[in-house]
C-alpha cells in the first residue's frame, strides 16, 4: 500500500530536515506525527517518528547539563536557495568542479586527492530561483569523515557523483554501499511497509563525459542495481551542464510564486518558492506567519484554467508562475 503522504507531511519533513536547533525538530517532527495519513501502510513510518521524538525529548532535558558542551557541527550547511542538491563521490571524481562551475563559490578544484575537507556550499542560478550544491569531502570503501552523513540526511537531493574515466563500477558500489548502510536511499515506488522515512531522492550525475571511453555510461547504467536516474556532463566543456539544472528544479517538485500587492504590480524577480501541492494558505503562512490567519481572500494571474485576477480559494493549488495577490482583513 502507498504511504499517500500529504504536502503537509513532506512540509513538516523538509522543515525537519532543515531544523538547526532540538526545539525546532521538535515542532516538526510533531508536526509530521499530525499530518501523517493514518492508515495500516504508515504505522512503520509512525513508531519512526514517535521514536525520534522520544529521543530528542531525552536530549531536552538532559539538555540543562550539556549545554555547554555543545560544539559546532562544520557538517551542518545553512540551507539557501529553493533546494539543496549535496554531492557525493569518491576522490577526484569532479566534485568541486561541479560546483565551480556552476557556482561562484570558492571551492578548490585540484588533481590530488582529499583537496576538500568539508562542505562548502555555493549557489546556482536556475531561471530566477538559486539551487545550493554542497560541495563534500570524499568518501572511499573504508574512510569517511564522521559528520559528514548529515549532510546527506538534511539535504533535498543526493547527487551520486560519477567520473567517467575512471572504473565507474567500482565508484558506484562505493557510493551505494554507503547510502544503503545508512538507510539514505529513497526508494519513492517501494511500499510503505519498507518505505524508508530518512531516505533522500538520489540521481546519479556522470561527469567527465569529455574523457569518457565510448560507452562507459550504457555499461553503468546497465550494471547499477538500482533504478537512478543518470545525467551526463562535462565541466570542461560545458556539456549537459544546462539541463543539469533543469532537471534538479524538476526534481526538487516547487512551484515558483510571484506575489502581489493589490493595486501594484507583481514583483517578478524573486519569486517565493514552495512545495508542488502548497495551496494559497502556505504562501500566505510563507510570507507573515501571524498574516496568515487574516487571509480573507486572494487573486490568481497566470494560472491554468483561471482568467486572469479570478478570485481563488485558501485552498487553491498553486501552479509554477502563479501570481497571486492576497488581500488580508
Ligand atoms: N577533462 C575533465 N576534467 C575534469 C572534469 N571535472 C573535473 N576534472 C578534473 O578532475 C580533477 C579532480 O577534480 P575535483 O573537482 O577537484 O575532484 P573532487 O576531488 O571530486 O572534488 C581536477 O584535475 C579537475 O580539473 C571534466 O568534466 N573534464
Ligand atoms: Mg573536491
């Protein structure tokens, strides 16, 4: 049976996900317990939820005693942008070239192994939203950094990073093995039963394509045992780099809204970004929290099936490029 999560549930997981503090996991994770469709299918999701809210209760209140103790976790990247996409790899697979060349972050992109040593993140311009690519160290078959699983888990999508020209089987297993010991692979077509609540949507992005010996890419693509989605770049050359992009927005599943002001016109350059399936009510909730109970009514420009400055309900699906105007009492 399919878990049938709701926008709301994958709302509340994405802002546990970016929760910094205990206190805000708290008030996700309860929030999840809320949204979570209740039905035989979930009940493992469920007593995964209770468990980790147990869990951190423990954490609060022993939290008076360890307080000062708390160190700083350089594993923990500030989430930007309308998604995150952290990469993954083996040594010198392309990694920080990836996000050099997408990014102007100052990432070290060099042809010895372990350059980088933790995450740097740096900003992607899609259209007119950023994405965030987390630039990480690497892992191999026995080593990697002890924090660095955070990353993964926090992120909205594993990018598998592939090199091309070098034994692309091995890297794979590599990389495999390490998501499938940590329970990070999100399986989205597997049943709820074995649905996997910390799994990540993961894709595979196969750089180096310059160098690459013809038919490297079929032979990976056969031979993974998974059902990835694999997309072809080079950095050198710039190939495939533009629907990178496109296809990492696609994945990310948002919706871009251009909000208005009644009487003024739409501010068309910095558009909110939500969840595909968020309704009027989570943008209002988006823009002023305290606001959003005084919505009273709202107008949709741009939308399919609506004339232009229609009156639309609160619970009105917003459709990518939407305009809406909310009026509020
Ligand atoms: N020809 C070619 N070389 C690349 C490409 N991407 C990265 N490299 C080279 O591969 C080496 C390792 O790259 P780097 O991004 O530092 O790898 P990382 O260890 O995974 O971060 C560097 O010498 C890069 O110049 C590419 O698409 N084509
Ligand atoms: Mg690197």
């Amino acid at each position: 049976m399919p878990a049938n999560l709701t926008p709301e549930y994958k709302k509340a997981d994405q802002r546990f996900r970016a929760a910094a503090t205990d206190e805000e996991k708290m008030s996700a994770l309860e929030e999840m317990l809320r949204a979570i469709p209740k039905h035989k299918g979930t009940e493992h999701m469920q007593a995964d939820i209770k468990r980790r809210i147990r869990k951190l209760k423990e954490n609060l209140e022993g939290g008076g005693k360890k307080a000062a103790a708390r160190h700083v976790d350089i594993f923990h990247v500030p989430k930007g942008g309308a998604g995150q996409v952290a990469l993954l790899g083996t040594p010198n697979c392309g990694k920080s070239a990836i996000v050099a060349a997408l990014s102007n972050a100052n990432v070290i992109v060099a042809d010895y192994p372990f350059a980088t040593e933790k995450p740097v993140p740096g900003m992607a311009r899609f259209e007119d939203i950023q994405i965030q690519f987390v630039d990480t160290p690497p892992i191999t078959g026995d080593y990697s950094a002890p924090g660095q699983i955070n990353v993964y888990r926090a992120t909205d999508l594993i990018a598998i990073v592939i090199d091309l020209s070098a034994d692309v089987l091995e890297q794979m297993e590599i990389c495999l093995a390490y998501l499938d010991s940590r329970r990070l692979i999100l399986d989205e077509n597997a049943p709820a039963e074995s649905a996997n609540p910390l799994g990540r949507k993961t894709f595979v992005i196969a750089t180096k394509a310059d160098l690459a010996p013809s038919g490297t890419l079929d032979t990976l693509r056969e031979l993974t045992p998974r059902p990835l989605e694999f997309l072809e770049i080079s950095t050198k050359t710039g190939q495939g780099l533009a629907a990178l992009l496109l296809r990492i927005f696609q994945m990310l599943d948002i919706v871009r809204i251009y909000a208005k002001k009644p009487g003024k016109e739409p501010d068309m350059k910095d558009p909110f970004t939500l969840l595909r399936g968020s309704t009027v009510t989570d943008l209002a909730y988006l823009i002023h929290r305290e606001l959003a109970d005084k919505l009273k009514a709202a107008r949709a420009w741009n939308a399919p099936n609506i004339h232009p400055g229609q009156n639309v309900p609160r619970d009105h699906v917003l459709e990518d490029r939407e305009i809406i105007e909310l009026h509020f009492s």
